[in-house]
C-alpha cells in the first residue's frame, strides 16, 4: 500500500491525508487490456448465452409436459366414460347377464338398491400431485 503523506504537522486526521499511488502506476494501468481479454470476455458471454437458451429450453419443455399431462388425464376420463356407458348399454341390450357370469366380471348381487343413472360422469379418473 502506498504511504501516507501528512498535510499538517499537527495531530492529522483520517481526511487530513493523501494516497500515493505512484509506484502503482508504473505496473499496472487498467487502460490497457489484457492480451487474453477479449477472448476471455467472449467466452464468458457464450457461456452466459448458453446457459440462458438452456434454462429457457427446460422451463418451457416442463410448461409443455404439464399441459400434455393434464390433457392426457382429460382424455383418459373421457374415454373411460365412453367405455363405462357402452358396457351398461350392452349389459342393458343383451339381458344375457346371469349370476355365474355377473361375478366373473365383477358384479355383485344386491338388494333394494336404487340407481341413477347420469351420462358421461360414470367414471372419473385422478392424476396424483400437482405437477408444478
């Protein structure tokens, strides 16, 4: 560090003195560049680029795989509740569904029960978490 140079004889406070940078000079100057520099500096904004275009590629890959997600979801419910009114509809037309059949599928027997029927609600499907 350069030394201090006092400006009054007396007690010199911290305001009452003056850097000398002068040995400074003669090795070192920011007015001149670097021999590295510029490629250096080049370097560092490619770097800076790829790495924006890369964080840009993966945030919107993640937006477009959340919207695929939730319509495959939408479409999934939709086509389950297809399939569950056309196999009521059939169980309905066929009048072939007797017990020994009835628990191969699955149904079981009841009593006093009643029924209703809405459309297109018959099966809903649930995706897990939130995806975000």
């Amino acid at each position: 560090m350069g030394k201090l140079k006092s400006i009054s004889k007396y007690r010199p406070s911290i305001f009452q003195t003056s850097l000398d940078f002068s040995s400074a000079r003669k090795s070192m100057t920011l007015a001149v560049e670097h021999p590295y520099e510029s490629a250096f500096l080049r370097a560092l904004m490619l770097i800076l680029l790829v790495l924006c275009a890369g964080y840009l590629y993966f945030v919107g890959a993640s937006v477009l795989n959340i919207i695929a997600r939730k319509e495959a979801g939408t479409e999934t419910t939709r086509l389950q509740s297809a399939i569950a009114v056309m196999e009521q509809e059939y169980f309905a037309l066929s009048h072939s569904v007797d017990e020994s059949i009835a628990t191969s599928i699955g149904l079981t027997n009841l009593r006093d029960t009643q029924y209703v029927y809405r459309p297109g609600t018959a099966v809903a499907a649930t995706i897990p978490g939130n995806g975000i």
